[in-house]
C-alpha cells in the first residue's frame, strides 16, 4: 500500500532500485583480475614488476590509481531517488 500521490508498490521498488545500485557499485570496485599489464592503461608509463606481482590483473601505474581514486566523490548513505525522502522515514 502506497501513501500520498505514490502509486502501489513504489517504496518497494526504491528500495529494489537503491539495493541494485548499491550492488553494481560493489561489484565495479572488486579490483582487477586477469593478467596484469606491463604498461598502464592511461599513460602508457611501466608497470614495475613488484607492483605486478603483489597486485593480480593490475592496469594502472600507481600515479593514475591514486588520481582515479582521489577523483572519486564520496557516496552519501541518503537515498536521492525520491523527491520525498523524509517521507520514507
């Protein structure tokens, strides 16, 4: 049962559409896996041998993984699909 101007079943689907998306972002951040590469995928710089065998499947040099994960924005634990939110409380 929905309240206000929600149609039935629209709490649950948030909620479905917030628990995907919380799972799609877990599985993009499991690491590399494969075969490492010898130079980095954006810069071309060598990979150094250690950073090869400590990391299985790495692609970066260790200057672009820590640019890519300092650009990164932080997540909110607030759900922004709703308009409403406070509603849901």
């Amino acid at each position: 049962m929905a309240g206000g101007w929600a149609r039935d079943g629209a709490v649950n689907e948030q909620i479905e559409a917030s628990i995907q998306d919380e799972l799609a972002r877990l599985k993009a951040r499991r690491g590399p896996v494969g075969d490492s590469l010898t130079h980095c995928a954006d810069c071309e710089e060598p990979i150094p041998e250690a950073r090869r065998q400590a990391i299985a499947g790495v692609k970066l040099c260790i200057d672009c993984q820590t640019e890519r994960q300092s650009a990164q924005a932080q997540r909110g634990g607030i759900n922004r699909r709703g308009s409403k939110d406070s509603q849901l409380k």
